[in-house]
C-alpha cells in the first residue's frame, strides 16, 4: 500500500492549515516524521493501530489522552485532533 510518507515540510503545512488555524508548525513536522517513521518501518498491526485510532470518539480519545499523560507526553484535545488528522493524511483514509 502506498502511503502520504514523503511531504515536504511546505506541501504539509499547506495542506494541514487548509483545515486547522492553529498549527504549529514545528511540532506539526515532527508529529509527521514520527508517524511516517512509524508507518514505513512498523509491522501490518502498528500500521492497523493507526488506522484505528482514526475511528475513536470523544471518550476513547480522552483515554489515548490520559494514557500518553502518564507517559509523559501531554496533549490539548486540539492536538490529538491534529495528530489523528495527520494520521488520515499519511494513511490516506
């Protein structure tokens, strides 16, 4: 399967501020690195947890929230909705 793996830095931010006026952009490209690392490298199953993850409601993504919380990494509900979009994006759901 072909994957959204290979953007430009530009080509992303256009393509993420044409729905969200609050990127940031640094943390944007990182996000996206990470994730397309993770697709390009990962196995069928991690790539399925992605593709899962775009299909949470509001309860189950506090949950993500609050499980990454406890890891350390803090996250605004604006931003699991970035992160998630990302994921569309590099999945191409």
């Amino acid at each position: 399967m072909d994957y959204n793996t290979d953007l430009d830095k530009r080509t992303l931010v256009d393509i993420m501020t044409e729905v969200y006026d609050d990127i940031n952009n640094d943390e944007l490209w990182d996000a996206y690195i990470s994730i397309s690392d993770a697709v390009r490298h990962g196995s069928p199953r991690e790539v399925e947890t992605f593709a899962e993850m775009t299909t949470m409601d509001m309860d189950e993504q506090l949950r993500w929230r609050q499980i990454m919380a406890e890891r350390g990494i803090e996250l605004t509900p604006r931003q699991v909705e970035h992160y998630i979009s990302l994921v569309e994006l590099i999945l191409g759901i």
